[in-house]
C-alpha cells in the first residue's frame, strides 16, 4: 500500500519535566524512543517532519527538523511549525513518545479527514489532540489563539470544522487503543517498556503522539 499525499508531524523537544530526561532518546529495544515513530510514519506519509527547537541534535534521524514559530506555546506551537512547514494540505501529528503506533489508524484519520479541518478521537470530555489530522486552514484560527494568550489546543476549534471520531470507530482498528499509549513519568515509562518487550511481533505487526 503507497504513501498518503499527507506530511506526518512528529512533536519533540518539549522540557520533559515528569520523566526527568528527553523522552525522544530514551533507549527502547536498541533504538531511541522517536525512531520507532518515525519508521511507522514513514509507512503511511508522504513526508515526515519533526518539529524541535534544537535542530542539531534531531538532525541525524533522517527527517527534517523544523523550530517552533512561537516559541513557549507548548503543543499548539508546535503543531502550528508543523502544519505551516509542511509540504502538504493534511498532517498526522503525532508525539514522540507513542511507539505503538498503527498505519491502519493513521490511514483511517487521513480518510475522516474528508470535508474537515481538524479529526481526533474524543473519549468523554477528553479530547485526544495528538494522533490527530490537521488542515492548513487551520493554521490562522491557530494563529489567533497563540497570539491572544491561548496555549489550549482547543482553543482555536470553535472556528474550524472538526471531526470527533468516536472509540467504537477506531477499536476496530485498535481494539486495545494501543495507538495512544504515551509516557510522561518514570512510571508510565516503565509499563510502556515492559508492554513493548511483551507485545507479540513487535510494534510493526498491526499496530499506528513529547511535548
């Protein structure tokens, strides 16, 4: 199956305060944390980006790297240097830290985003911003926000079309959500390792954001 005609954005570089150390480096089966994202964007996108500050020390991993625009925004910063470096219309953004990424997933938010500006996955009243689809057109109202103090990435929502995807649509693809695993502690880090040295066949068997 070919590459979509979309630019996957892959956020790094954020202080990592919880863990206490760069969560894109840390060593998961041999490899850095953000490699085995980058290889399972890489199977679904057309283009890869990473946006971080410090260029030099993501500039070896075979993707480019782009600074935020604003800088000191969090998230929305960075998903705003994302979406307006990238070469396409549509972008799967992603973070660093979720190895278990799932092409099939990530194929079906490039799908859903038919008609949208913004698709993510809504469970309750969270909102899950990363492992999302983001339009071009969303770079103004993101704009806007930024530059009226909001650092919420659903902030800007209200002025674009959005597409909730539900859970009963993505288990399907992910029965056990595995997509959106993350680690923000030493503790989660922890479980996630240990879930990835169990799971069966590795990351890239069926399954597809550090900030």
């Amino acid at each position: 199956m070919g590459r979509l005609p979309v630019t996957g954005v892959v956020l790094a570089g954020g202080a990592s305060r919880r863990m206490g150390r760069d969560k894109a480096f840390l060593d998961l089966g041999g490899r850095p944390l953000i490699a085995h994202v980058l290889e399972r964007m890489g199977e679904v996108c057309a283009e890869t980006l990473i946006v971080a500050n410090d260029i030099p020390r993501y500039a070896g991993l075979g993707a480019r790297v782009v600074p935020d625009v604003f800088p000191g925004v969090g998230v929305l910063g960075g998903l705003h240097a994302g979406l307006a470096a990238a070469r396409h219309d549509l972008i799967l953004a992603v973070g660093c830290d979720m190895p278990f990424l799932n092409p099939a997933l990530l194929r079906a938010f490039g799908a859903w985003a038919e008609g949208y500006d913004v698709v993510a996955l809504r469970r309750g009243d969270q909102v899950e911003t990363l492992h999302a689809a983001y339009r071009r057109t969303c770079l103004g109202p993101m704009e806007e926000a930024i530059r009226s103090g909001q650092r919420r990435i659903i902030s800007f929502f209200p002025q674009v079309r959005v597409r909730y995807v539900a859970p009963e649509e993505v288990l399907p693809l992910d029965p056990d959500l595995r997509s959106f695993r993350n680690a923000n502690t030493p503790e989660e880090w922890a479980a996630l390792q240990q879930e990835f040295s169990g799971y069966a066949g590795g990351p890239g068997s069926t399954l597809i954001v550090c900030f």
